[in-house]
C-alpha cells in the first residue's frame, strides 16, 4: 500500500495535478465517455472524498486479485494488463465528449477521475460505479425546497458518494470494492479467454475421458471460467495437476469422492467425466488445484476454497 499511502499524504490538487472528471457508458462493443465541463472546486471536493476514503484502507493486507474469491477486509490488486477493456476506457477519455451528454443518463456506468501530473505526465486514475436513482424517477419522485414549497425534479440524476472502487497507479490496479472490477471492466470476456487456454493445458495431458462434454460445461458456467483463469496465473499448477495419480485417487478415497477412474487408449489413468454433472466438474476442478489437504496436527482433512 505504499503507492497509495503516498498518493494520499503528498496530493495537493491546485499545485501540480490537473484533474478530469469523466462519466462513462459500458456497451458490448465499447465504452462512451463524456468529460463535462467542472468547476474546479467541485474536482477538489470529489478528490477530497475519494482520498478521505482510501485512508480507511491503509493498514488492511493486500493481496493478488483472485477472480473466484472474494475476502473482506483486503485490499486487491492486479496488473492493468490482465484487466478486460482497460486500454478501452482510457482510450474513451482521450475520445471524449465535452460538448454535450449524449448517452441517455440511466445508463451511465461508472465514472472516473484522472490525475495527472504537470511534471512527468503520468497519470492515477480513480473509478466508482455510480449510483442511480432510477428506482425513484419509475416508482416514485425526486423533489427539493425551493424556499417553502416542495418541488417535483424532473431531470435524471446521478449520485457521487465519494466512495472509491479501484485506483490505478504505475500499470497496475488496486481493487478495494471486488465485484466492481467486473462491473466497470469487461472482466468476462477476459475470463473466457483465459478459461479456453487453461482448457488447453489440460486437454493436451489427456487425462479426463469427455474431454470436450467437459470443456462444454466449463465454459457453460462463469464461476468455473474464474476458476479456470485462477488456476491459469499460478505457475504449473494445470502441468502438475496430473503429475501423481495416485495421490488423485487416494483424495477420492479420503474425501469419499463420487470419481471414478478409468483407462484411456493409451493405457493411462483418467478421471471419468460425466457429462452434466456439475457436483462432478466441481471436485475434479478441486483436484487439480489442489484443494483438498489434511491438517498437521489432527490431521484433519479439509478443502481449502481460496486456492
């Protein structure tokens, strides 16, 4: 968190950082952003906000970001370049409107603050999804005083807590609300991606009978693709998966495990997938991330679900 304890102790916004205010539209095919013209007074007090903010986060533990699990009370992150549609967004600034909105407002996604420094030119960038009132334009109504009389606000509106999902800083993110990272970046097509070239490794080792029912099934189901991509960035894990049947089929005795082991062609051991049966996926998945463990001092078998 050094980079960020930093950031928040050694910012001074009038004297050598200019600030952009930008809201973006998260389509399937792009992003829409639209710089509106801010007063600078309101930049300083939304900054404010946001590193009042990040100083609640500085003694928490940081750790790398894992796509299938979440953990309270950290701070994640992750290189830039493992994020989907990251050059997307910051491209959209550099394209952005400043004339006029033109995005209907409701489907705003997210907004984002640049800093950038006058002296070296690079840049920190701030994202929050943005809150909407949507519920109350359809259902309800927005009103204010004017005075002493209560008056009906017609126009869309867009809330700004102050709160901060992600900064970015040298390349890489850090993420202090999780889900948001999939909410404001194109996450899963990253994670298809991913899933299919972790699905390669395994395939070219040949020992999962169905092999193509179970690719099917895994790229079927997200949580499996994030699984998948997890597994992707860990060093060898996917090579090393198979590397000792017979510690495979002794986790299947221990853990009572619905597995059965058979014989491909070339007279190998392989795990028998049934097509469809996802409590099976799941275990097999375990497996090769090697989740399953007996404790040191009561041995004591469990399943380690943040692998």
């Amino acid at each position: 968190m050094k980079e960020i304890k930093e950031l928040v102790n050694n910012i001074n916004t009038e004297d050598y950082l200019n600030a952009r205010l930008f809201f973006i539209e998260k389509c399937k095919s792009e992003y829409n952003s639209f710089c509106p013209n801010t007063d600078s007074s309101v930049k300083t007090v939304i900054l404010k906000l946001l590193l009042n903010e990040l100083k609640k986060f500085m003694d928490y533990p940081i750790t790398e970001y894992n796509p299938s699990v979440s953990i309270d009370d950290t701070v994640e992150w992750i290189d830039v370049d493992s994020i989907g549609g990251y050059t997307d967004v910051i491209k959209s600034f550099v394209d952005a409107d400043t004339v006029e909105m033109t995005s209907d407002i409701d489907k705003l996604t997210f907004y984002g603050v640049e800093l950038k420094h006058i002296e070296n030119n690079s840049s920190v960038y701030f994202f929050r999804r943005v809150t909407k009132f949507k519920r109350l334009k359809t259902n309800g109504m927005l009103a204010f005083f004017q005075g002493n009389k209560l008056v009906k606000f017609d126009n869309a509106m867009l809330g700004m807590d102050g709160l901060v999902d992600i900064v970015v800083i040298n390349q890489k993110a850090y993420v202090f609300n999780h889900i948001s990272l999939e909410r404001i970046f194109k996450m899963q097509e990253q994670y298809n991606n991913l899933a299919n070239q972790a699905l390669g490794i395994i395939k070219k080792h040949n020992r999962i009978s169905n092999f193509e029912q179970f690719e099917n099934d895994c790229l079927d189901d997200k949580r499996v693709q994030k699984t998948l991509s997890k597994m992707l960035s860990e060093k060898d894990m996917l090579d090393r998966a198979f590397q000792n049947f017979d510690a495979i089929e002794k986790t299947i005795d221990m853990f009572q495990l619905d597995i059965s082991i058979g014989l491909n062609k070339d007279n190998k051991k392989v795990i028998q997938y049934d097509p469809g049966n996802k409590e099976l996926l799941i275990n097999i998945l375990l497996i090769m991330r090697d989740s399953y463990y007996t404790s040191t001092i009561g041995q004591r078998p469990g399943i380690d679900m943040h692998r």
